[in-house]
C-alpha cells in the first residue's frame, strides 16, 4: 500500500512538471513515507530524518516531508522532534504537499506534464484501513476502519492506467476481501474482479492481502473462471498453532486454514500460494513454533514471508502480553522458517525447467529483462529487443528458489 502511495504521489508531482531526482541533495522537494508495521521499518525512518538534517541546513529552500503510518493524531510531537521538516502528512493525505508543488512550480514556471509515462505493472488500492484489529498490527491505529472506493471510480482509474500504457493491475487492500462491504449494493470482491476482466487492454489483475476468515467461495470460483485474473493468491497464515492463532485474534483456526487451502488447489490446481508468518510471539514455545514449521512443509507455500515478532504501542498485544521469547531466539527461530522454505521454493520451482511459459515483462535489472509469470514467479532472460510492457513466451533453462532463468525466442522485436 505505501508503494501504491508513493507512486501516485510521484505520478501527480510528475503533472506538475517535476522529474524525479537521482540523489536527495538534487531535489526540491524530498518525501519520506513511512510505514511503523516493525519497528525496523520506523528505525529506518528515524535514522533517514537524523541524515536529512544536515542537507537540510545546507538547502533551507528544499522541502521535507515526512508521510504515511508514522504520521498519526499526535503531529506536535513529531513537529518538536524533527522541526527540520515542513510538512506532515497522515497515509494518503498529500493534498497540502500537491498544493504547496503546484505553488512552487508556478513560481519557477515550470511546464505542466499531462501525462506521466506509466510502468506496465501498477497498484490500485481499492479498499483503505482495517477493522479486524489483530493483536499485533497497528494498521487500523494508522490507516483507520475500512473504507472502500465506489466499483465504478475503481474501473475509471483502471481504463485511464491502460491508456498510459499500464497491463497489469494489483488492487490492494489491508483486507482486500472485505472489498465492498459498506458500499451501496455491496458488491465484492468477485464483482469487481468480474468487471475488470473485461476491460479491453488489460492483460492481468491480482490482488491482495486476502484474510483466510473472509476467502469465500465466491472469490476462489472467480480466480478460477476469469481469464485476466492470475493464478496466485496471498493468504497470510501467520502460525501454524491455534493458540497462537486465537492470541492474534485471527479469526480462523489451522485446520479451517488447511480446508481452505485445499479448495483454492482443487479449484484452480496450478494456483501459487504465498503466506506470512510471524515467529516469536508472546508464549510461542519450541512446541508451538515447530507447528508452524510442520505447517510449512505440509502445505509447501511458494512463497513465505517471516518476520519476527515486534511489538508496536498501541495493539492489544503490546499492552496486555509479555513479549517473552528472547530476540535471538526469534532470529534462530526466524532463520529455520527461511532454510526450510528455501528448499521448498527451490524444489517446486525446478518444474519449470524445460517448460515454456507466459510473462509479462516489468523493466530490465542490470543487463537482462526482468518478468513475471502469472504465478508470480520472477522469470530473468536476455533479448537485445525492447521487450517491456509485452506478454512473450519463455523457455525455462534453471531454476533457483527465489527467480527462473530462461531464453525467449523474440530477438528482433517481434512475438
């Protein structure tokens, strides 16, 4: 979501006639959003405001923002910690920062650019806050309850990204499936997902983060039926122990998770899933841990993300449990989740050799061109042709746990 932020932001500056800046000590204008999800993540921030203070000095006439998650109802306080910067501006709230861009591009009578040049892939959120209030998450703190965008002004934004030039849309949600819940007529997730697939010049849609509790039927039968809609869903877990599971205030339990999982493959049996865990939490023992390991190996995800547990002022968790297993032991714990899924994502993906399959090409990362299947798998190959934007078949010549390496039969340009 916060990238989803920070590139609508820069789309609307680019109208304004702004270019981005290669270093920050070039910029007029210097943006931090900021997301407070661990405490790393606002360690980050801390320390990229403390560097800014001297270029600050040295560039009075530039302006500093500090945006997203970090910006909540107490800005006083964060006016008196870094008073080096200008504005402040809650997730999403960028108005007084377009406002005050407009007025300094007007004064040095820069062009205004219609049109920025659009990236093939981009985010759509579609539906903005929380209000499942897992006892470790600080979104609905930050980002507030749920609030979803009326289906037509989604399909609005959606066929004006085609006419940029965009082919792939991720709508993104804290909840995505919780999509349409308050609006008139509710309409879900499946119904947009329904609308957008036949918006001619869009060649995929994905989304997420689903929740396990709120993944119906509906949804799972639509991914499965619809053609623009690809095969990959991300469905955080977060333990594989109930009691854990009931101590976050998930909502599901590990065997109606395990259910779940076997009607999204039974429907759509080339699905790629990924999840998120989350290691050390209050009263995770080696017993309850190693369920999340067994979890792992049973289910054999395609992709997990782990992050060891950090508590953030302000959710339940951090006010009412004991943060009680030990940061080494979070990272040992934290480091047997990577090992273990190492070995499963380089194992499932080693299928791939020797299949040809479809990608979408996203930009080029240093000499070769960087794609992905539907399935999300990071495909790199080499072609001296301008690939970006284009849907091209390629071969699969190996296979890592983390990207597939292939040779696309396109060398002069065309399919």
């Amino acid at each position: 979501m916060n990238k989803a932020d920070s590139q609508r932001l820069a789309w609307d500056l680019e109208r304004l006639g702004y270019q981005h800046a290669q270093r920050a000590e070039e910029a007029d204008i210097i943006v931090l959003n900021s997301c407070v999800v661990r405490q790393n993540a606002e360690d980050r921030v801390l320390n990229k405001l403390s560097d800014l203070k001297a270029l600050k000095r040295k560039r009075p006439d530039a302006t500093l923002v500090l945006a997203g998650c970090m910006v909540d109802s107490a800005v006083d306080g964060l006016k008196s910690a870094f008073p080096h910067v200008d504005l402040f501006l809650r997730p999403q709230g960028f108005d007084e920062l377009l406002t005050h861009a407009k007025d300094l591009s007007s004064a040095q009578t820069q062009n205004i650019s219609p049109t920025p040049s659009l990236p093939p892939t981009t985010f759509v959120p579609i539906i903005q806050g929380c209000n499942n209030f897992c006892t470790y998450c600080i979104v609905p703190y930050r980002r507030g309850r749920e609030k979803s965008r009326p289906l037509a002004e989604i399909i609005c934004d959606v066929q004006g990204l085609i006419q940029g030039g965009v082919k792939q849309v991720t709508l993104l949600g804290q909840n995505v499936n919780s999509y349409g819940h308050d609006l008139p007529g509710k309409p879900d997730l499946a119904d947009l997902l329904r609308e957008l697939n036949q918006i001619d010049g869009l060649a995929r849609i994905r989304f997420l983060t689903s929740h396990p509790k709120d993944m119906d039927q509906k949804l799972i039968e639509a991914v499965a039926s619809l053609d623009k809609v690809c095969e990959h869903i991300s469905l955080p877990v977060q333990s594989g122990d109930n009691e854990i599971l009931k101590a976050m205030r998930r909502g599901y339990t590990i065997e109606q998770y395990r259910e779940l999982v076997f009607r999204i493959r039974s429907a759509i049996p080339d699905v790629a899933l990924s999840t998120d865990v989350i290691v050390g939490f209050p009263n995770e023992d080696l017993e309850r841990f190693r369920r999340t390991l067994d979890l792992l190996q049973e289910l054999r995800f395609d992709i997990v993300h782990v992050a060891a547990y950090s508590p953030r002022s302000a959710t339940i968790a951090a006010q009412r449990l004991e943060d009680n297993v030990e940061p080494a032991e979070k990272k040992g714990r934290l480091c047997q989740v990577e090992e273990i899924q190492e070995q499963i994502a380089a194992e499932r993906n080693a299928l791939f050799v020797g299949q040809a399959v479809e990608v979408l090409v996203e930009g080029r990362k240093g000499s070769r061109w960087q794609s992905r299947t539907r399935t999300d798998k990071l495909v790199f190959f080499d072609s001296p042709a301008d690939c970006l934007g284009q849907l091209l078949q390629v071969d699969i010549e190996h296979a890592g746990p983390w990207s597939l390496q292939g040779k696309c039969g396109v060398d002069n340009g065309e399919e």
